[in-house]
C-alpha cells in the first residue's frame, strides 16, 4: 500500500501540479545522447521536466561522414578539415537533437576530442584535457542546476576513454556536492535479447554498480495507436538524423536497440532505488503508455 501510494504522489507530481523531473545529461560527444533519447523527450514534453546537457569534448575528432562529406561540401573524413570545421558543425547538430528532446540549456566545456582511446587515465591526470576547469564547471552547473537525476554513459571497459572520463567527471562530482544529491545512472540502448552486463571499471570504484538495485529500462520499440504502428523509436531515428556528420555511425544505428537501460550507482545508496523504480513506471506511463 505504501508503495502505491507513492507512485500516486510521483504521478501526480510529474504530471504537472508540481515542477517535473529536473536532470542533466553529462557526454563527451555530439550524438553520444542518441543513447538515451525517448527518454529525455518523455521527462521533458511529458512528465512536464527540464533536461540540461553538459557536453565534454569539442568534437573535432569524429571523422566518421562519408556521406555527410557531400552533404556539407568538405570532406569531413580528412583530419585537417575535420577539426577545423567539425566543433561548430557537430555544436549545430546537437542543438537539433536537444530541440527534438526537449534541452533547456547546453553548456559546453570544449575539451580536445583527440582521437579514440581506451585509457581515461590521461585525461583524467589533466594531460589531456584541463581537469580542474571541467570540475569547477560541473561543480557550479550541479548547485545551480539543483536537479533530481544525472545521466551519463555505463562507463564500461570497452568504451571511448572519453565516454568513461565523462562519466567518472559526473560520478564524482556528483560525491562531492554538500547539499541533496541527485540519483546518477550510467546508461546505454540495448537490444532486448542483450546480454550485456556490468559491475565495475576496474581501478574506478566510483563506477560500482549497487548490486541489490534493477536495471532500469525504457522500452522505446512498445507499439500504439493505429495497428500499433507507432513507438517511440521514431523519437531515436529523429535524434541519430540531426547527427549528419556522423552520417556511418548513425546509419548502422537507425531504428536499433530497442531499450533504453540504466545502471543505477552504488554512490546513490540504496535509500533512493524504490524512488527510481517509481519514477521510470512514471515515465513508462506518461503520453502514450508504454510496458
């Protein structure tokens, strides 16, 4: 009883008598949100939230558009042209994904997006990127921003070292906040027969996964309406879309990975893991009702 009395307050909060959800997206690149996108779209145009999103790098690493190189008229595969051109490119792209999802703010901490690596160490030490300024910057977005939830990417083994730095940005900046913390999730889209798991980068204890909590998820391929023709993977394809320049990565990606998941961090503690499970049931049954 009690824990359906909760989730009738949360509703009613997030359905709008009071202010919904309030999160921030912390990324290393342009399109790294593409992850995760019906679900900001549904905290923002449907549980009535705000989402903000803090992006690391510059992106003038992503050599990745052989087709995009047509489109723009620069061929965006050459080193030189792309970090020339490809910071202001890819900023215009994002700021078409976070329309689409609903951003209220970027912030923007322009770091050097060098070229892929699986280290975070150096980054992380300031060899690569300036540390102590994105600490400072994370630190006064996180007090101002007062926000209910941070997502960042499941800074697993195999991933970019940027994605894990900004992770571990967020995670421990997340620890070093006084006053009420949000809930912080690692989070990547899966297929829905995945098998994919994870506890720990090794060597980061602040990337522990509380073993006791669930995995999180947001079905985004849950058909409705007219012959069940719609879902909101159409809401993923639109966001992958503004990412042109990116135009290899997002081809193989359109309309694949069904689930949105999230891990929830040991660093939360357990005391908030029933408020989670309430809120993604929350999200699930907001707009157009979802499994």
């Amino acid at each position: 009883m009690k824990k359906i009395l909760v989730f009738i307050l949360l509703l009613v909060s997030y359905m709008g008598i009071s202010q919904g959800p309030r999160v921030l997206i912390v990324t290393a690149h342009p399109d790294d949100e593409t992850m995760f996108p019906a679900t900001i779209f549904k905290i923002t145009h449907e549980m009535k939230g705000t989402a903000d999103l803090a992006l690391i790098t510059d992106g003038s690493g992503g050599y990745n558009g052989l087709v995009a190189s047509s489109y723009y008229g620069k061929n965006l595969t050459d080193s030189t042209v792309g970090r020339t051109y490809l910071p202001l490119l890819r900023k215009k792209e994002l700021l078409c994904s976070g329309e689409i999802m609903g951003i209220r703010n970027f912030y923007f901490f322009d770091q050097v997006d060098d070229y892929y690596q699986l280290d975070p160490l150096p980054f992380l030490a300031g060899q690569r990127w300036d540390i102590d300024f994105c600490d400072r910057k994370l630190d006064k977005i996180l007090k101002e921003g007062q926000y209910d939830y941070v997502i960042c990417l499941i800074p697993s083994e195999e991933q970019h070292a940027h994605h894990k730095t900004a992770s571990i940005l967020a995670l421990r900046a997340v620890q070093r906040m006084k006053d009420k913390k949000p809930v912080i999730l690692g989070g990547r889209s899966l297929n829905k027969n995945y098998t994919y798991s994870f506890t720990q980068l090794e060597a980061y204890p602040e990337t522990q996964i509380l073993s006791t909590a669930p995995v999180f998820y947001f079905d985004r391929s849950y058909g409705f309406g007219e012959n069940n023709k719609h879902s909101y993977m159409i809401v993923a394809d639109w966001v992958k879309a503004c990412h042109k320049t990116q135009s290899g990565d997002m081809n193989s990606s359109m309309h694949k990975g069904e689930l949105e998941t999230f891990w929830y961090f040991d660093i939360n503690g357990s005391s908030k893991v029933e408020e989670t499970r309430m809120f993604f049931d929350v999200l699930r049954n907001s707009g157009f009702p979802t499994k």
